[in-house]
C-alpha cells in the first residue's frame, strides 16, 4: 500500500471521530501545529525517528511538543497511534488528506491561480464566483504573481488546469508552425 493511502486512512479515521465539521476543522488547526513543527524541525524527526533510541526516550522529547502544541485528547491519541506504529512521517501527507476532508465536509473547493500581473480585488472576486458557479462550490482562491506568464493567468482547481496566458498562447503558436512546416 502507498503511503499516500496509508494516510488518507489515518486521515479517515480521525475524520471519522469527529461529531461535527467544527470538530473536525479544529483538530484539524492542531494537528496542523505539529506537522508544521514535523517539516520544520530536522532534530524532532531525527530524535522521533532514530531507532536507536528507546522507546521512552522519544517520548521524553515529544511529550513537550504535544503539550506546547495544545493538543485536544482525540488529536493526541492520533499522533501517538501514529507515532506507536513509527509512521510519524506521514503526518504531513494525513494532515493534508485531513484538510481536504474537512473542504468535502464544508462544500469548498480550492483553486490557484497565476496571474502574470497582480490582479485587482474586482478581477479576483469574479474570477472566483465564475469558479463557484462551475463547480458549484464555495472556492478559496489561492492567488499569486507569475511574471514568466507574459500576460494573462492559470488557474488550477481540483485536476482541471484552465491556461489563458499569453505564454501559453505563444507555445501554442509555435508548436503550430513547427508541425505546418514538418507537413
């Protein structure tokens, strides 16, 4: 099995435990606060991970993050499976698998778009409800700048890839006039 599917179902089962979408989007920030201390701290994954070092050493050095992170019971007693079956690795990918749970939950979907220039407030917001009315959803547009576009934007939303920059366009053109003149 993937460890992409072993998260999603850890991901599945804390989702499964939670009462309600609130529930699940809190211990979702908690959560949250540990895999971002996973990905930014090479000595927690060193020290969580080294096998080298007993069992109650570990926990010596992770009983501390738990509690600065203010874990809720449920969201402790994830990690802890988590971490008792040495898979604190995959934390990252399960909170991300937990995180579009919650979207599915809420009825929202996540977009990002690329836009050559900075795009005005008005641009973005009807941008946004064309998003909302094509996929029927509440969208969360993730915007940033991408000066490489020439002109123009990209938008990505759930595998759909919409590509209406002026780079795109020229490649196009080129590809055109490259197989014209090979027939």
């Amino acid at each position: 099995m993937s460890t992409s599917a072993i998260a999603t179902r850890y991901a599945s089962g804390l989702a499964q435990a939670a009462a309600d979408a609130t529930e699940l989007s809190a211990w979702l920030d908690e959560v949250q606060r540990f895999a971002n201390a996973w990905r930014e701290s090479s000595i927690l994954r060193a020290v969580a991970t080294n096998p080298g070092l007993s069992q109650a050493r570990r926990e010596a050095v992770l009983k501390p993050v738990f509690a600065e992170l203010g874990l809720s019971a449920t969201p402790l007693r994830w990690l802890k499976l988590i971490w008792s079956r040495d898979r604190l690795a995959l934390v990252p990918d399960a909170v991300d698998a937990l995180g579009r749970l919650v979207d599915a939950r809420q009825g929202v979907q996540r977009a990002k778009a690329e836009f050559a220039v900075k795009p005005s407030p008005a641009q973005l917001a009807a941008l946004t409800e064309s998003l909302e009315k094509l996929t029927g959803k509440r969208v969360i547009l993730e915007n940033i700048q991408d000066e490489s576009l020439l002109a123009g934007f990209r938008v990505r939303i759930g595998s759909h890839l919409v590509d209406a920059s002026l780079k795109q366009a020229l490649n196009r053109m080129r590809r055109d006039l490259l197989n014209g003149l090979q027939h």
